[in-house]
C-alpha cells in the first residue's frame, strides 16, 4: 500500500476510536440512569432452554455464614470459663502487633476483619502477664469442635467452632496462614507457648487456634 | 532520666491503643475472583484493600482479554444491602447468546465506582475508554490505583465486600477486535440514540464476586503475648535477682561516687 493509502487508514481508526470514546461516554451515562429503572422482563422458557451453558455457576464463592462488619465486644469460650471484655489492638512502631495491658483482657487486631464477617479475625490475650496467669492460659486445652463465641458491637453474637490448635516458633510464624486471604469467616486465637527464652525474656513459640463461623445470630 | 521518659510512654501507648478501633477496624483487603462472561475466556483476580486511612487500593490482573484493546471496568453494586450477584446465561434476555451490559446490570448493579488510570472515578466516567486501562498484546491488563477517601462514595469501605468488579469488551468472532461484523451494533448505544457502535466493545468479558478477605495490614512476626512471670523456671527467678543484686550494687557504688565527689 503507499503511504497515503496508510495514513488515511490510520487516520481513519483514529476517528473511529474517538467515536468509540465519545459514544461509549454519552452511554455510560444513559445506561446509568436507565440502569435504575431498569425491571427484568419475563422470560420464554423457549429462550431459557435455548441459551448456551453459563460460564460460571451463579451464586457465591465464599462458604460457610457470613455477617457484616461489626466490632467485636466480648468473647466467651464456656470449655475454658473464659468471659472477657475486649479491646483493640493496633501495632506497634516496629510492626508486630499490640498485646493487651494486663493479663485479663484480651485484644481484637484492628488491622483485620471484625469477627463474623469474610476473612480471618484476630483475638490475642496474654498466656502470663505480671505474675498472673493470663486469659488465654490454657488455649491448647481446647480441641476440634469446642466453641467459642463472640458479642459484637450491633447486638449480633458470632458462634465459632475449633478448627485446630497450632504452635509455631515465633521466628517461623506462618503470616499466610494465620492472617490470609480465606473463602469464610474466621477467628484466630494467639498466645504464647512452648520454651521460655529467660534471656531474651519471651516465649519461644506462638499458640495459634483456627476456628470458623458456624453460626450467626442476629441483633 | 529513664524513669520519667518511659512514664511519659505509658499514656502515650495507651492513647494509641484506644486511638485505633473506631479508626481503622475496616482494615482488610478483600480478594475477587474475575470469572468468564459470554465465553470471553478472560479471567483474573483482583484485590480490594481498605487503607488504615481510608483510602481504597484496587489492584486487579486478568488473562484472555481482546489484546490491545481499552477494557472498560468498574465496582458494581450498591450500599443499601441490595444482594447483587454476577450473572449467568439466564440474563440474556433477548437470547442471543451474549449478556449485555445493560442485560447484566439488574444483576450486578449500577457502577459505582469507574475503575479508571487517571482522573474521575465516579460512575460518570463508566464508559471513559480513553481512561480505562489496555490490555497488551497477549489480552493481559494489570491495574493499580488508590481511590483518596474522598473520592469514594459514602458506605464504601463498609460494604467492600458487597461490591463487584466487571470488566467489558469481548471479542466474540476471535479475529482480535471490536468491530461490528461480530455482534453487531451495540444495544446500549443504538438506545442512547448512536450507531456505529459493536456490541463487542460493550459486553461483559469478566465479572468479579468476593471470594475471600485477608488482613490488610500484617502484623510483623510473632505476637508478644506472655512474659513468662508464672513460670517455676528458676532460670528467670536467679536473672530476676541477679537484676536486683547489679542494681543495687550500681545504685552502691553510684552513691559512693557522687559523695566522693562532693
């Protein structure tokens, strides 16, 4: 082809895209406004047979119950005669996470999904603090199945159920597993366990339990 | 000296800890599985993380996009507990085959937020193709952009995890274009009153679901949760009094100091 001949061509797919912009602008805002108003008209049961297989099956890709973002108030594990107040927990300037002040209260990782909702949930409460026995003192007593409950700020309650009970070296912590992505929503509880580095003055090992939402009582 | 600097840390801490809740429990980032639409073949993940300050980080790859092509796409649904979901075959109301956008959006919902490389993100930047990011020569398309919290609509980080992610134009006659001789006209643009238009430039190619959520600002290493205070381990009980005796000692010999020198 010579040269004209390209240019005109290249000059006229560049009209075209900019009809393409300057139309599609103009529908994406007609479709927007008929969007709303838009109502599902009935369809042939013909039609429905004749259309292809779906790509995808409609629905949901995460399992289990779910509940929306509330801030967790309280936990209860009946096994353990635990019934505490809880409080947030950020991180500190180095990036580990904040530890409740004393013994008894255990924190919620603010950083994470509150409890009930999608993703994995984060509670810590101390295994010793100041010479007393913390909380979470006997968190590897509690075995697959045993429950755990959660009271959230909107009056809901999250019911939990063990999953497992994990140690990890403190040094070896499984970031991904313990706050990654998960398809349902989640609790993990830390504490501490195994050696105790007198030394550096900190346990060895983490104590991390899994538990998913079993059940979601509402408000 | 010591004494009055960690006094002084106390509160602070304290101020930090109960600083954080109200501020930042909506923390996380929230995964979504890109799935095919109208046989497009494309499919991709994307990432939703809301910021501890409240902005929105949307991070998006897809694979088997029309390559070299604008990918119109945005966050569909709505904060008012409307239940949207994508939409299978069964949207395709005229039964040609393919679902429309305008087909599809009684399904997933209006826009609400224009995932664009630059500029406005409202829904008024829908169809702002000379916004919208390219797929490369293979149809694959990469996308990262934090949205300001001010710019996101009221509810958003609330309800990240209602929202759905669609990305439009497919190539459904496989000969690496938009063009009309596929699909012909677009439906959209023929009732907005405009011809020229292919179909293929509009319809949905992927549509996104939230299929999990993750914590949005991992915390470093381990957790300090025990300081071993109830532990019968003699090894701490001797370190504890071996403390002492040097401090003691230190305090002695500190004293001896300062009434030799005066």
């Amino acid at each position: 082809m010579t040269d004209a001949e390209a240019s005109g061509r290249s000059r006229r797919g560049r009209y075209a895209l900019s009809a393409v912009v300057l139309a599609l602008t103009v529908i994406g805002v007609s479709a927007l406004v008929r969007g709303g108003q838009e109502t599902p008209h009935s369809l042939p049961a013909a039609a429905a047979a004749a259309s292809t297989p779906p790509d995808r099956t409609a629905g949901v890709l995460t399992a289990g119950p779910l509940m929306s973002t509330s801030a967790p108030t309280r936990v209860v594990i009946p096994k353990l005669g635990v019934d505490v107040p809880l409080t947030g927990l950020g991180r500190q300037a180095d990036g580990t996470m904040q530890v409740p002040v004393d013994a008894t209260t255990v924190g919620w990782y603010t950083g994470a999904p509150t409890p009930g909702a999608l993703g994995p949930a984060v509670l810590a409460g101390h295994v010793d603090y100041k010479n007393k026995p913390g909380t979470f003192h006997r968190l590897t007593d509690l075995k697959a199945g045993d429950a755990i409950t959660v009271d959230r700020q909107d009056g809901s309650i999250a019911m939990f159920s063990v999953l497992k009970v994990e140690r990890y070296a403190k040094n070896k912590f499984p970031s991904d597993a313990v706050y990654g992505a998960i398809n349902r929503a989640g609790l993990r509880l830390i504490t501490c366990g195994g050696h105790f580095d007198s030394a550096a003055g900190h346990y060895e090992d983490n104590i991390v339990v899994y538990a998913d939402l079993t059940m979601a009582h509402p408000a | 000296m010591k004494l009055s600097r960690t006094l002084l840390a106390v509160p602070a801490a304290a101020v930090i800890l109960f600083a954080v809740p109200g501020a930042a429990f909506a923390d996380e980032s929230v995964q979504v599985q890109l799935d095919a639409l109208n046989k497009s073949g494309a499919s991709g993940t994307a990432t939703l993380t809301a910021m501890a300050d409240g902005d929105l980080k949307v991070s998006i790859r897809s694979t088997g996009l029309v390559p070299n092509s604008p990918h119109a796409q945005h966050l569909h649904g709505s904060t008012d507990g409307m239940d949207f979901h994508c939409p299978d075959m069964s949207a395709d109301k005229d039964g040609n085959g393919f679902v429309s956008t305008e087909e599809g959006m009684p399904v997933y919902g209006n826009i609400f937020i224009s995932l664009t490389t630059k500029g406005d993100t409202s829904p008024k930047s829908g169809l702002a193709v000379d916004r919208m990011p390219m797929a490369d020569a293979k149809g694959n398309l990469s996308y990262s952009r934090t949205i300001a919290a001010a710019d996101l609509p009221k509810g958003t980080i609330e309800h990240l995890k209602d929202l759905h992610i669609v990305e439009h134009g497919i190539d459904a006659d496989n000969n690496g274009k938009y063009d009309m001789a596929a699909l012909g006209e677009s439906t959209l643009a023929k009732s907005a009153g405009l011809s020229g238009i292919p179909e293929e430039a509009t319809d949905p190619a992927t549509c996104g679901m939230v299929a999990g959520a993750a914590v949005g600002s991992v915390p470093v290493g381990g957790v300090a949760t025990g300081d071993g205070s109830t532990r019968n381990d003699p090894a701490i009980a001797y370190g504890i009094g071996g403390l002492a005796l040097l401090g003691a000692a230190g305090a002695f010999l500190a004293r001896r100091r300062l009434s030799r020198q005066s």
